[in-house]
C-alpha cells in the first residue's frame, strides 16, 4: 500500500488560503494639511474668496502740529476658488460577496476610502508644485541637475533666509516652524549629512529619542524645519541632466494657500478627529451604498463609492519655497 507524503500533493492541495487580503500599502498624506482650510456647507454657494489686506508701509515722516496726515489706502488681494467634485466606486457581484472567503465589502469600502484621501492630497501636491517660488540645488538649473546636486543643511539655510525674507509666518502647531515635505529619497541626503547629524549629536539629549539615532521624519527639528516625507512627494523623472530624477521639496509658510469644498476637512480627520453627527459637521468623504436592489432585475451586484467636493487656490507665492533637487540615490 502507498503512503501519501507530502511531497506527492500538488501546490494547490499544499496551500492555505489565509482568508483575509493582504495590506496594500499607499502614501502618507502630508500635503493637505497646512493650508487655510474653508467647508462650504449646504445652500452656501459654490464658490470661495479669500482676502486679504495689503500691508501699509512705514510712516517714517514726523507729524506736524495740528495738521493731519493723508490717511492709509486699504488695498484688498482676493483669491478664489470654485471646489468641484471628484469619485470612484467599485462593483461587486453577488457570487463574489456570498461565496468568496474574503470579507470583500469591507476591503473594497477600506481600499475606496485610502483612495479618496490620496486624491485629495495629490490636487493639493499638483497646486503647490506649480506654485510658491524657486530655488534649484547648488544653483543648477534643474536640466543640467546630476546626483550630486543634493538637498543638505546649507541649501536648506538658504532657503529659511528667503522664507525670513519673506516675512512667512510659521505654524504653531509646529512649535513655531515651518513643514518640509520632501520624498524619502530626499531625506536620505539631509540624514546623512555631517551639519544636522553633529546638531542632534551635540544639541539634543542623549538616547534613543535622538533624532540621529530616531531618525528627523515627524521628530527632528533643525533650525526652524519640521521633516514630513512621503513616496506621493513630487519626482520629476529624467527632469535632470540624462537620466537624473529631480525631487521637489516644499517648504511651507501659513496661509501661502487654501483649500476649500467638504473635502478640506479631510486632513483633520485623518489626524484623528471624528464626524459627530447632529453637531453640525461635515462629512468631508461621502461614502455612497448601493445595494442588490438598486441593480434589478436580478439583483446580481451591488457597488460602494466615494465623492468628496474640493478646490484648492494660492492665496501669497512668497509664504512657500519649491527647493528643485535631486538625490544621491540614481533614480
């Protein structure tokens, strides 16, 4: 009599099929969170404008007895943005919900819900490439940029001196400093170079918290730069000298822009609020069901979709620096 071993099963027979889906990976969503943000409720129009008055110069003429000055001109800047709305949805069929081992609704629902929020954050990343002023690593050109045209701590106090000179305002939440958000291939450059590594080694305490043994993304601060990195970050490919990626690194002052519609709330909530409802809130993703019955006659599928409502808008070019970089990593 034969023994069956294991060797003698086929590869299908040998399998366990985990019945659950395995993590799909998406970025981190680090553009959308430092601008103005305005929710544009029901019956409140379409449309939004931001303004703001022009600064009055100096009065350096001294005043004369009795007479009075010309008094100041106020000078509106307006922006505005119209939101629209963006969506997607997904079909599944009854066979698939009913028979599958997967728990498919609630891995779609999760898969539509990651989507939706890195759509909103990429129209905010597409707005702020195109947008704020310029600065190329080293002074090259981004054309002629090769791998050694690399952000470090020298380019990053030339552009802190443009934002000072700018007068843009830093963000409180940050302790009084400015977000960076650059791509992870950016950031392998800063954290190896001696200037920021020698600050953390000398300046900060010692242990694992310290940021040259931590890491600087989301804990480090240098000068007054808070590191946020992302893989959605901007990677312009061949945009350098051959075939050299160039990388664009924001750093970004309050109020340089705004972003308006349902969606503008979403950045909140992905740092941990909560919709309550009957508390005037706005769900800034609507998450829309359609069950078997609304697909007669035989009611053989049904579908889960997303809609958010968003627009977003520059409101000061000066309040955000685009450093144009590339990264010692060949891309």
């Amino acid at each position: 009599m034969a023994i069956q071993s294991l060797g003698g099963l086929s590869a299908a027979q040998r399998t366990i099929l985990e019945d659950r889906l395995e993590y799909t990976a998406f970025p981190k969503l680090i553009h959308g969170r430092w601008g103005k943000r305005r929710a544009v409720g029901p019956r409140e129009g379409r449309a939004v404008t931001f303004a703001r008055l022009t600064q009055f110069g100096v009065a350096t003429t001294a005043l004369s007895e009795g007479v009075s000055p010309e008094g100041e001109a106020l000078t509106f800047t307006t922006a505005t943005v119209t939101p629209s709305r963006y969506g997607s949805f997904a079909y599944l069929t009854d066979e698939l919900v009913d028979k599958g081992i997967f728990d498919i609704v609630i891995d779609v629902t999760d898969l539509l819900g990651a989507q939706s929020g890195r759509t909103s954050d990429r129209l905010v990343r597409e707005l702020l490439r195109a947008n704020g002023t310029s600065q190329n690593a080293d002074n090259t050109a981004e054309g002629s940029q090769t791998v050694a045209n690399v952000l470090d701590a020298e380019e990053l106090l030339e552009a802190l001196s443009v934002m000072e000179e700018n007068d843009a305002q830093k963000f409180p939440e940050l302790g009084d400093a400015y977000p960076l958000l650059m791509h992870p291939r950016v950031i392998y450059d800063l954290e190896r170079d001696p200037m920021l590594r020698n600050s953390f080694y000398y300046a900060a305490p010692r242990g694992p918290e310290n940021p040259a043994i931590a890491g600087f993304v989301g804990k480090g601060r240098w000068m007054d730069v808070m590191f946020f990195t992302s893989s959605d970050a901007y990677v312009n490919a061949d945009g350098g000298s051959g075939t050299t990626d160039t990388y664009h690194s924001l750093l970004i002052g309050r109020e340089h822009h705004a972003v308006a519609g349902y969606a503008a709330l979403l950045a909140d909530y992905a740092e941990g609020g909560t919709f309550k409802p009957g508390e005037g809130s706005i769900r800034p993703v609507e998450i829309i069901v359609h069950g078997r019955e609304a697909y007669p006659p035989l009611n053989q599928r049904e579908s889960v979709a997303w809609k958010i409502d968003q627009g977003q808008v520059e409101l000061n070019s000066a309040f955000m620096l685009r450093i144009v970089s590339s990264s010692s990593i060949a891309g």
